[in-house]
C-alpha cells in the first residue's frame, strides 16, 4: 500500500515535524548569495535585504509542502475476471493537470490519472488491457519490460496499425517476467512525456524471496512539457513518503523521461535489489540511484533515522531555482 500523506489530519503532524527538524531552514543553508568582504555597509545591507527575500521565498515553497493539487496518479486499477483473465481498461485522453497549485498544463492521461494508474498482477496471470483512444491523435501501448507475443508489443507499423481516435485495441498476454516494469504510449513524440504512461508491476508467483516491507512506493520521474515531476507533481504538491521508524520500504524508481534523473535520498541508504525488475544478484548500497529513461530500479530503504529527508533529483536546476525548491524534490518522512 502507499503511505501518502493527504491534506487531512497526518498533513499538520507532518508540517509540526517538518518544522521541528528544521526542515526549512536548514536544508538551504549556505546557499545566500556571497556578499565581499570589502563592501561598505550600504552594499552589505542592499545584499542582506536580497538574501533575506530570497530565503523568504524558500521557506515559503517548504512550507507549501505537500501541497493540495487536483488529481493524484498511479492509483489502483482494479481488474474485472473474465473466463481466468484479468481484464484492466485504460482510456487515453487529453486532460488539464495540475503540477502544481494553480499551474494547470495541458497532459495526456490514462483513465484521468498522470501517471496512468498502476497495474499490479502476478506472474504467469493472463492479462488483457483494453485501451480506447479518445485523443485527437492515434496511439498504442508498449509493455515495457514485458516480455509479450511479437503482435502485442505496441509499436505502430512495425507489429500493429495505431489506434485511431475514437478507436479501440486490445491486447492480451500472460504476465512475465516478474518485476518492475511499465507500460506507455509508443506513438508521438510527446505522448509519455504529456503522460501516457504507468506503473505495471508483477509480483513473482513464489513470494517467498520477497523482502518484506511495510510500503511499495511507485516513484515515476518524468520530465517535458509537464515540467519535472515525481508521480506526475512539482514540488511542493509531490506526495511525501511516510513510514515509521523500524520499518523498510521499497521504493520503485522508474524513469519515464528524456534525460538521466540520479534520485537522491538524504540519511537513509538504499539497497538496491533489482534493475529493470531483473533481480540482481549482487545488491549495491547507494545513496544516489542514476535512473536513466527507460530504466527501472528497486531499493530497499531502512527507516532507521528519524525525521524528513529529502529525495530529489540530483541535477540541481531539476530541484532548485532562485525562488526556492522545484520540481523533482519530496521527502522520506520517518516518525518517532
Ligand atoms: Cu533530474
């Protein structure tokens, strides 16, 4: 299950927290803009009245954090059975998506969500997805990371003609490998980075090598004309991850951008366990988890250090700018 904090009652427990760790304040420091040592009071006071705006403008983005946004992506999608096959429908249309509070941008959404919702099965399950166009362009599907019939691949021309709009196409497979891998538009220019794209994860059939974790958190960095997102958000309206101290999570990296995005996260090291859902036979302890498109990667992180730790992307002008944190910044929330 996901553990995202809403605007209800955890949101100020969360604040309250962030505040008493300084979040605020001390995730910035250092950063104001250098003032000579040889200015005279008159420079030194124009340069402290400069700094003082901008560290206002920070705090003020912090604070913000999680914001309310309309819509959440990478929800659940339920399944319909069908004669022993899992049946999802997903119907591709254009939507306004807001990134951010008042910042609406013109997306296309499976099923209404940015990212497309998550579609979760078990290896060796027969699966058929249904897609209906309801763009003003054509098409298709791509199980990225699936291992479908050739006539199921998704791409136009080469194993299906693109799905008109107004039209339908279905396709249908069994489920393998298992792991962590996606599905997405294969048509257009554009069309994943405006957001047809989703989380398609397939639990192995013996569970029993699974490592044990209290969330399995999709995080989906994209970037285009959405901006940079996790989970289809700027900051500061990207969900927070919140756990208690003592558990582990699993965090799903998945980059379904046009550059490299190298996922930072402050305080707890990760243990990354598979890449592009192949489990690896050597997991690595890193701190910093390189995602380039297409890739995906799965790490276990041990909640053993109380209070809010930053993840973010570590290319700075993807997390940072003159008026305060952006873009691809959220947060590993652990409670005492
Ligand atoms: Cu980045």
């Amino acid at each position: 299950m996901h553990h995202r904090v809403r605007k209800t009652a955890p949101f100020a427990a969360v604040l309250t927290l962030a505040v008493a760790l300084g979040f605020g304040g001390g995730f910035l420091a250092g950063r104001a803009p250098a003032v000579p040592l040889t200015t005279g009071p008159a420079v030194i006071h124009a340069a402290s009245a400069a700094h003082e705006a901008m560290d206002q403008a920070h705090e003020a983005r912090v604070k913000a954090f999680p914001a309310k946004t309309a819509g959440l992506g990478a929800q659940p999608l339920q399944h319909r059975l069908l004669g022993g096959v899992k049946v999802f429908e997903v119907t591709a249309r254009e939507v306004q998506w807001e990134v951010e509070p008042g910042v609406k941008r013109t997306a296309f959404a499976y099923n209404g969500q940015v990212p497309g919702p998550t579609i979760r099965v078990t290896e060796g399950d027969r699966v058929r997805v249904i897609l209906k166009n309801q763009l003003p362009e054509s098409t298709s599907i791509h199980f990225h990371g699936l291992i479908t019939p050739n006539a199921m691949d998704g791409v136009p021309f080469i194993t299906q003609p693109p799905v008109k709009p107004g039209q339908s196409f279905t396709y249908e497979f069994v489920a393998r490998p298992a792991g962590t891998h996606m599905y997405h538009s294969h048509h257009g220019p554009d069309q994943i980075t405006k957001g047809l794209l989703g989380a398609f994860i397939v639990a192995p059939r013996d569970r029993s090598k699974e490592p044990r974790v209290a969330a399995d958190v999709v995080l989906i960095v994209n970037d285009g004309p959405l901006g940079y997102t996790l989970n289809g958000k700027s900051f500061p309206a990207t969900q927070p991850i919140v756990v208690k101290l003592g558990q582990r999570i699993r965090i799903r990296y998945m980059n379904e951008g046009q550059i490299i995005h190298p996922m930072h996260l402050h305080g707890l090291p990760g243990l990354v366990i598979a890449k592009d859902g192949h489990r690896l036979a050597q997991p690595y302890t890193a701190d910093t988890v390189n995602v380039a498109p297409g890739e995906r990667y799965d790490v276990l992180v041990a909640a053993n250090q109380p209070g809010v730790w930053a993840l973010h992307c570590h290319i700075l002008s993807h997390a940072e700018s003159a008026e305060g944190m952006h873009g691809m910044v959220t947060a590993v929330i652990v409670q005492k």
